[in-house]
C-alpha cells in the first residue's frame, strides 16, 4: 500500500514540478523585474548596505527581530543540502551549463523575493503573544481579499515543513555523520532533537538570534573554503566560464561518466534546481520577513532579495566552480558524493570530505531551525495561537524520529506540499503586483536620499 502511495506521490511530484510551474514561477520573476523596473539589479548595492552595514532603523519600529536576523532566519532556510548536493545533480544530470540557467532563476527570483517580503510585511498582524505574523497566508487573506487561499497555503506549507524542513534534513545530517564519523543514526537523532528545542522553544527571538549567529559562520566557512579551492585552479577560471556560456545554449556531448544532455535539459535542470535551493516564489520566506523591527515594507524587501543573491548566485555558484575547476563533473558521480570528490581532488587528505560532512550539518541544521518558524506561523494561522506551543514539541520529537528512519512516504508528500506552496503564492504576487509597485514607487521617492553616495 505505502510503495503504491509512494509511487502516486511521484507521479503528481513530476507534475507539480513540471514545466508549466517552472514557467509560471520564472515568468512571473520576469514580470516583476519588468514592473519594479530591474529593482534588484539597480538597488542591488543599496540592499547589501541595508543588509550588511545599516544596523539601526531611522525610528523606533514594530517587529520581533532586526532586519539582519530576518534575513538569516531566511537563509537558514534556503541555504541548505540543495547547495551542496543540488548543484551537483543539476551538473551531472544537464551539464555545465545548467549552472548559467541557475544564475537566471537566481536573477528573477530576486524580483519575485523583494514582492513577497512587501507584502509580507504591508499585511502582517500581531497575534496574542505579541509576535508579529505574515506570510502568503496574511497578504492572500488581507491584500487579495481569498482568505481560502490563505488557508490553502497554511495546509501545504505545515506538512512541507515536517519534510523537507525537518526529517529530511535530519535524516541527511545522520546519513553524513554515520559515513564520516561512525555515529549511530540514533545518537545524531538525539543531538539535533535537543540542539533544535534549544532554539525553537524560545519562538522567533530566539530563532533569530542564532540564525544570525551560526549562518555567517556556516556560510564563511564554506564559501571561503571553495575560494580556495577557486584560487588553487585559477588558470581554469576562464575555461569554466565558457564552458557553462557555451552549453548553457548547446547540447553537452557524452564524455567520461556523463551521458551527455540536450540544452532542455540544462535549463530543466538549472531552473528546477535554482526554485529548489533559493525557494523565489514558494511563499516560505516572507514568513521570516514578516517579523523584521521595521515601518517600511520596502526596505525590509530590499533586505530580503539579497538572500536569493547570496543563496544563488553566490553560494551554489561557488559549488558549481569547484566542480567544473575539478574536472570531475563528468565522472558519473553525483549529489554530495561528487562534491566531496570535487574538493578532496584540490584539499590534503581528508580535508575536502570533511568540509562537504561539516557543510552538510550545518546547512541542514539551519534549514530545521528556519522551517520550524515557517510551520510554527502556518500552523498558528489554521489553528490558532494554542496551537503553537504543541507544534514546537512536535517538530522537535519529528527531527529525532526522522534522523533514524527514512519515511519515503513523508518525503514524498512534503516534495508535493513544497511544490503546491507557490500556486496560491504566485497568485498574490500576481494580483498585488499594483501594490508592490506603488510601494516601491513611494519608498525611492522618500528614503532615497538616505543611500550611501555610492548608490
């Protein structure tokens, strides 16, 4: 009965993540970076400074957590296995140049993660504990005036998060810890079940100040280790440029391990890999945005695009630059197992599989502690604020469990759940374009004064 549900979930996965979804989710980047004008390339140097530099809001503002911690309460989620093991199947399955049609799904989903944290933060609510709450939920409800859509969004984003935000991360964390170290699947198990109370039990404030804290360190460490390896081929930087460029637009023919891919393939693969690791669209991180301390949608907007920048084009970038600089992407492996290949071929020893193990937990471990906000928030929205605490000792109780067993079935119904979060997303983006735009519109004409001279 469970490989006959198993099987049926695939087929409706296929779909779900099909063609058109990928089209409507990329097209509808395009036609939000043609509405806000390039927003995320003209104001790309503006959002880092907000990001990075500017700590302190103009005013006293309503919101949980600074803009900076929204911001990696949001990455924690994104930033995650689809970094490491995704690029490398998205290599191996549509060659090198799959990586440039990443970069494109990364470009428009910039567009498409600014409108959803406007919004986000335009249509949010205080519930009874005082937190602030928002999401696709909020601005489908309150903006769009379909409140069913909300709940549409809140049912699939809640079961999403016990799968791809929770066992399948933990499960990922016990395969990798087992291989690398020798350590009982249970043992990790416990570990993360107890390192995630920790966290999740203090709510958003808490959330947020070790997400700041653990993904600057977790993204540090691995971007500056594949700088390294970068430097250490740097004669072969050009050569990777052209061979992403050149089969980005023609086939890759067989060679080695590698079966060769027809440029469908590359583009399939690059986009259905960039939605995967950057979630533009999906409706998840807007939720994080929602809690920022601020008064102006807009600048927690231009905050948020730069986690698709940073997720993207930067990090999944620099896995696909180790891969290609290895000369090991046509080998015949894939996911993390060509990863770690790719940097033991540049590191001494061990070192090159014990970054990709040390990556792996880490990014897997944020991605638990960003989900378990987005289906705290989902949940709170169906059921009500009683219903909050009860889901946290949940969620954790569900990290323990998945690091031992492998539910095929779970994973499968979340991939969908995941998938189906953009419909009613997508739909809101859509309808509110006006409001997004005259949002905008109004925050460049008030504030824009107050970017560095540079801008």
């Amino acid at each position: 009965m469970e490989e006959r549900l198993v099987e049926l979930l695939g087929e409706v996965r296929g779909w779900v993540w099909g063609p058109p979804m990928l089209v409507l989710l990329v097209g509808t980047g395009i036609y939000l970076t043609v509405l806000l004008r390039g927003v995320q390339l003209r104001a790309l140097g503006y959002s880092l400074w907000l990001a990075f530099i500017k700590r302190k809001e103009d005013k006293p503002s309503e919101g949980d957590i600074s803009h900076f911690q929204a911001l990696m309460t949001a990455l924690a989620a994104t930033v995650g296995t689809g970094n490491i093991a995704g690029v490398a199947t998205a290599i191996t399955a549509g060659g090198p140049g799959a990586l440039f049609w990443m970069w494109i799904t990364g470009l428009f989903g910039m567009a498409t993660k600014y409108s959803e944290a406007v919004l986000a933060v335009k249509f949010r609510v205080r519930d009874k504990f005082g937190t602030m709450s928002g999401g696709p939920m909020y601005y489908l409800s309150k903006g769009l005036g379909q409140r069913w859509l909300g709940v549409v969004f809140a049912i699939f984003a809640s079961v999403a998060a016990f799968g791809i935000g929770n066992m399948v991360q933990s499960n990922s964390v016990a395969d990798a810890v087992e291989a690398t170290f020798n350590v009982p699947f249970w043992a990790t198990g416990l570990v993360l079940a107890v390192a995630t109370a920790l966290v999740i039990l203090g709510g958003i404030k808490s959330i947020g100040k070790v997400t700041a804290l653990l993904v600057p360190v977790m993204i540090v460490f691995y971007v500056g280790t594949s700088l390294i390896i970068v430097a250490i081929n740097y004669t072969r930087i050009p050569e990777i440029f052209l061979l992403v460029l050149k089969h980005a637009f023609t086939p890759t023919a067989a060679v080695g391990g590698f079966a060769g891919a027809a440029v469908m393939i590359a583009i399939r693969e690059g986009v259905t890999r960039g939605v995967f690791s950057n979630e533009s669209g999906l409706g998840s991180a807007p939720i994080a945005a929602a809690a920022a301390k601020t008064d102006e949608p807009v600048r927690q907007a231009l905050v948020s695009m730069t986690q698709t920048f940073i997720d993207t084009l930067v990090v999944c970038s620099l896995t696909g630059f180790v891969i290609l600089s290895s000369g090991l992407w046509s080998s015949g492996e894939t996911g993390a197992e060509l990863t770690t290949l790719a940097f033991s071929s540049s590191l001494p020893g061990n070192t090159g599989g014990l970054v990709v193990t040390i990556g792996l937990i880490l990014f897997a471990y944020s991605t638990i502690l960003g989900w378990s906000y987005y289906g705290e928030k989902s949940i709170e929205y169906l059921l009500g604020e009683r219903a909050v605490y009860p889901y946290r000792a949940f969620f954790c109780i569900a990290v323990g469990f998945g690091a031992v067993f492998k539910l095929q079935l779970v994973w499968s119904l979340a991939d969908v759940m995941n998938g189906l979060m953009a419909l009613p997303n997508l739909v809101g983006l859509l309808g509110l374009g006006g409001v997004i735009a005259w949002e905008t519109k109004r925050y460049f004409r008030i504030y824009v004064k107050q970017a560095p001279p540079e801008y």
